[in-house]
C-alpha cells in the first residue's frame, strides 16, 4: 500500500516537515557525491559495538544517522510518509517541539535497536525511527482520518481510501513482526533492516501523543 493524500491536510504550512525533507535530501547528495561513500556513512551512522553510553562523544550518531539513507527508494518511501502524515502531528505538537519530538523519536527508535542488539558492527542509518515516531502520533491523534493509497488488486494499481488507523496498525504490524524475525537472526555480524527502531519509535509517538492528549 502506498498511501498518496490524507483527507484532512493540516490548517498551516509545515515547514519544519518540509524543512527536515530538505536536510534529509541534502545529506543524500553528499553521499552521492562523497569521494568515499562508504567513509561518509560510516562516519555518521550509528554502530552499536562503538557506542558507548557513558561517553557523549559516542552518542552524536544517535542524531546524525537519522539523516543518512542507503538508497533512493529508502529515502524516498521515508519522506512521503513525513509529509503526507507530517503536518497534522506539526501543527498538534506545536511549531516549537516538534523538531524536538521528531528527533527524540528517531533517538528512541536507535536506543530500542541499540539495546536489543549492542555488539552490531552493521551502520543504522535512516530517518525511519523518526519517521515512524511522527505515525505513532498520526495514529492517536488522527486514527480517524482516511488515507487515499495506491493499492494492487488483482494485478491493477487501483485508489482507494483506506482508514489511517488500519493502515499505520498494518504497517506497525508489519514492522513489530519483522523485527521479531530479523532478531532472532541478529548476531554481531548480521545487520538487516532496523525493524525494532521502527516499532520503538511507533510507540514512542504513540505514548507522546497519548500523554499530550491527557
């Protein structure tokens, strides 16, 4: 399912969303263009084996992996879902934390990998925890709304309007499973895709927005 719209846009312009897209595509030109692809990655992401909780100096990555992506489809897929399901949870969070509570998800989802897996050489980069954070919050605040999505059926792209909160469930599900799979796989040589990130900053938005509404 590719969610295009959702039907009811936000009353403001969102521009840290739009701003945050601009960074995140910025940072994916440099690694394009990077002399060294790999050393500019690897500089930036968040290892697990190198961290170290009592040093702040190896921390830093919590942040500036949030801003790497290892191919185009990774970031584009990312930044649809910001900016389709972004600007209501900007406007509801408010135009001063939100930046805050986009970063502290994406932190969050790299604290949940982190712990579950702490000898991982493999880089985390992506903007996904973050991401998923920012529809932890759609989905408590906004579950109500529809959600015009690409969808195949029976062999043709059709549209059609989906619940937001069957599909963001769909898509926790979805992630909470996956990351079950790719655990149970994990050794300190094997990476793969940071599910468990996603789905601890899925509940971490979820928890925020939940709290806020309290």
């Amino acid at each position: 399912m590719i969610p295009l719209r959702d039907s009811q846009p936000a009353g403001r312009f969102p521009f840290w969303v739009v701003a945050i897209i601009t960074v995140n595509i910025y940072v994916f030109y440099l690694e394009l263009t990077a002399l060294n692809p790999d050393a500019f990655i690897a500089q930036f992401a968040l290892i697990p084996a190198l961290v170290d909780l009592t040093n702040w100096g190896t921390l830093t990555p919590f942040i500036s992996s949030q801003f790497l992506h290892g191919g185009f489809i990774h970031i584009i897929s990312n930044m649809l879902f910001l900016w389709i399901f972004g600007d209501n949870v900007e406007e509801k969070v408010g135009f001063l934390l939100f930046p805050f509570f986009y970063l502290a998800s994406g932190v969050v989802a790299g604290l949940t990998q982190y712990f579950f897996i702490p000898d991982s050489q493999i880089p985390m980069i992506g903007a996904s925890g973050a991401v998923a954070g920012v529809l932890g919050a759609y989905f408590a605040w906004f579950g109500h709304h529809t959600v015009k999505t690409l969808v195949p059926i029976f062999g043709f792209f059709t549209v059609i309007d989906v619940p937001a909160s069957v599909m963001l469930f769909y898509w926790f599900i979805t992630q909470l499973f996956s990351s079950v799979a790719s655990l149970t796989l994990a050794t300190a040589d094997i990476g793969g895709i940071a599910f468990a990130a996603h789905a601890g900053g899925f509940v971490f938005g979820w928890f925020v927005a939940k709290t806020l509404r309290s």
